[in-house]
C-alpha cells in the first residue's frame, strides 16, 4: 500500500499538482482542509467534503483528512475518509483531556477500503493505548494517525510503541512531518517534505499470551 502524506498547505493546492496514479492512500493534515461548518456544508455554501470526495474519484484512491468540525458551535478534530468519489465516513476524536476546547465525539471507527482496513486515530487519541488496542482486535490492517503538530519525540516514540505492542503499523501525520513504523517497532519512514511518500507492508502476527490472574470465581454446584 503506498501512502502519499500531504504535511504543509491546502487540499485544493495539492490537487492541483497531485499526479494521477501515484498512491493508494492520500494522508493529509489538518491543514488540508482547515475549519468545516457541517450547517455550511449542508446548505451548499461550502464543499471542503466535497473536495474530499471528487479529489478520491479523480485518483481513484483513499482520501484521508484531518479537519476542525463545527455542528452548531460545538468543535471537534475529526478525519474525513472518501473512496473512489465517495464519503465513507467522519471519524472525530473520542478522547478530551482537562476540557480542552474541541469536544470529545463517539465511537472508534474502521473503514473497509481497497487499500485495506483503515483504523483512523485522531489527533490526542494517539495518547490513550486502548484505541489502538481496539483497533487492533477489531481487525484494522493498518493505523493512520493525524495529528496536529508534533511534541519533539513524543508522538514517534508512541507510535513505536504502539506497533509492537498492538502489532499493526503505524502512520502518522501531522504538520511538517510524516512518520510510520512497523510492528516491530521500528521507524521505517520519516520525512518533513509535502508530499511524500511510503509503501507500507501489510503485517500480521499473532501470538498464544496466556496469563494468571484473580477473577472470574464461580462456586461449584453440588446436589445434582
């Protein structure tokens, strides 16, 4: 699966040079798109998901992007995710830490593409392991993280972590950067430049963890 990360400047300044056929997947930060009224995009006054939308038919590919969603004042980070001219879905973020300002939204969301199955993290989501490991029993070939700007070493070296631990690779996204590692915990990818590129190998392993612990008592039944 090759991946075009998209890391500095508009989505519609990139469609313009994108070249057809390039990728599979196209990644961009939250800069693609930048803030999206749901209201606005209803009454047709915006078409930023739109743009999503006819960018993955003309490529004929995955679009992923990171955007700021307003619904009716209430702001979240969220991702967008289109396949070949169509929707597939928003992913927003589900974890809010010391009320931040944009909201927490419902539910980890995988989407089932012809690249794969696309476990979307988002943003600060990337802090709380259990996405991943959600992610993870839920069958996700792939995650792909976008985030907003990186934190010096933090965000690659749990990313890192999370492959291993999770075993299903990592890419990340953010503004002026672009990371992925494999599950075995290594960086395979890093690059500052807008566009680049990565072809991800799809890896599984599964292993036997058998572990003790207190629990799970049920008396005996007798008399019968």
């Amino acid at each position: 699966m090759r991946i075009c990360f998209v890391t500095g400047g508009s989505l519609s300044d990139f469609s313009e040079s994108y070249p057809q056929g390039t990728a599979d997947v196209i990644c961009g930060g939250f800069q693609t798109l930048g803030e999206v009224s749901y209201e606005r995009e209803l009454k047709g006054e915006t078409g930023l998901f739109e743009d999503v939308a006819l960018l993955s038919k003309e490529r004929r590919n995955v679009v992923v992007c990171g955007c700021f969603t307003d619904a009716r004042g209430i702001r979240r980070k969220s991702v967008v995710v289109a396949e070949k001219g169509r929707i597939l879905g928003v992913s927003d973020m589900v974890n809010r830490i010391d009320g931040a300002e944009y909201r927490s939204g419902a539910g980890i969301k995988i989407f089932d593409t012809s690249a794969g199955k696309l476990g979307i993290v988002v943003a600060e989501d990337l802090y709380f392991p259990q996405v991943l490991q959600t992610l993870s029993v839920c069958g996700a070939d792939a995650a792909i993280c976008v985030f907003e700007e990186l934190n010096e070493s933090l965000e690659q070296t749990i990313i890192r972590a999370g492959a291993f631990l999770y075993g299903i690779p990592i890419c990340l996204c953010a503004y002026g950067y672009a990371q992925a590692a494999d599950i075995g915990g290594k960086v395979r990818f890093a690059s500052p430049a807008s566009p680049c590129y990565y072809d991800m190998q799809r890896e599984q392993e599964y292993h036997v963890v058998e572990t003790r612990q207190r629990g799970f008592f049920r008396r005996n039944k007798s008399g019968f």
